[in-house]
C-alpha cells in the first residue's frame, strides 16, 4: 500500500548553522532572486474548490551550501537528486496549487516556519485519472478534486511526502520556509 506522507521524527534535526543559513538564503534569494532550483510554481493561475479563481502563492528552492550535502548523505539518505531551502511567498491566496513534483517522487521536507496558523498539505485524485501520475501534473479546476489525505507538517521534523500524487499546499498567510531534499529513490517506506 502507497502513503502519501511519513513523519520521520527519529531523523536528526538540522544543525542551528545550516537552519539560520537557510533564513539568510531566503533574504538573499528575495532582494537578488539568484540561481533557483525551480520556480515553477509562480505566476500560475487556477480555480479553488469553492470555484473562485486566483494565483498560486510563488515557490523557490535554493541551494544551501558545500555542507549541507556531506551532512544529509551522513545523516538522512545516502543518495537524493537535490536539497535546500524552499520558501513560497503568499500572493494574495493561501495556496500552492495542486501539482505533481517536476524533479522527483519525493520530498522530504523539514518545515521551520508554517507560513500561518494552520497550513496543511493535501493530497488529490482527478476523477478519471490514476491517483499516482507519472511526470509534471498542474490542476488548474480544483473544484473537481476529491480530497485523499492531509497533514500539517509539524515544524522542525522531517516528513517524506510522495510527490507522485497530486498535492497542495493550503492556508498560506505568510512566508512558509523550509529545508527540503528532493528522493527519487523510496529510502522511507512510503510505497510499502
């Protein structure tokens, strides 16, 4: 049976070094916008569940540095595709619209600011296609999605998400900062 996420609090947290590396990234990356991992996510529009349209919140990752690397492999998973900081910006609407993963089948994600009170992860079938989807998926109507599954990811522990099914990420009122590590590889047991 496939999960669509695992919370992983017997990993180590991230170092105090790397965490504040990670905020002065987001600042830098804000005021210079310089080498993202991906911005797929920004300026992309859609129509919410309750039919109303509106612009998905921005998402960038960023590298973190020549450490950061050396010390997932010692401490994490000994193979992943790519790992850094990741914010998204609120736009005006408190969501990251439902997609599937560009880069990998999995996200493994340690989250140091919520971006609000209650921001939560949700999971999705489009009716009439498989619940887990091969490649690059973005819903534009989600008003036609059945809901699956959902979790707020708790602050300062690791979850791995199954990025192969699409997901959300709902009720963004500020800056959500966190630190993620891209698997293509199921190191997890999500799909077990």
């Amino acid at each position: 049976m496939r999960h669509y996420y695992k919370i992983l609090d017997h990993l180590p947290h991230v170092p105090m070094e790397i965490q504040t590396r990670a905020f002065n990234e987001v600042v830098e990356l804000k005021s210079q916008c310089l080498n993202p991992i991906n911005d797929e996510h920004k300026q992309r529009w859609f129509v919410d569940r309750e039919g109303n349209p509106g612009q998905s919140s921005g998402y960038l990752r960023h590298a973190l540095g020549d450490d950061f690397y050396p010390w997932v492999r010692e401490n994490i998973c000994e193979t992943f595709i790519d790992g850094g900081v990741a914010f998204t910006e609120f736009a005006g609407r408190p969501m990251l619209g439902a997609h599937t993963d560009r880069t990998r089948k999995y996200s493994l994600l340690y989250v140091l600011q919520p971006g609000g009170a209650r921001v939560v992860t949700r999971w999705y079938q489009d009716p009439g296609h498989p619940i887990w989807r091969e490649g690059i998926v973005h819903i534009h109507d989600h008003s036609q999605l059945v809901q699956l599954a959902e979790i707020e990811i708790p602050p300062r522990t690791w979850v791995c998400i199954n990025a192969q099914c699409i997901h959300s990420v709902e009720g963004i009122q500020t800056q959500r900062i966190g630190i993620n590590i891209s698997l293509d590889h199921d190191w997890f047991g999500l799909d077990q």
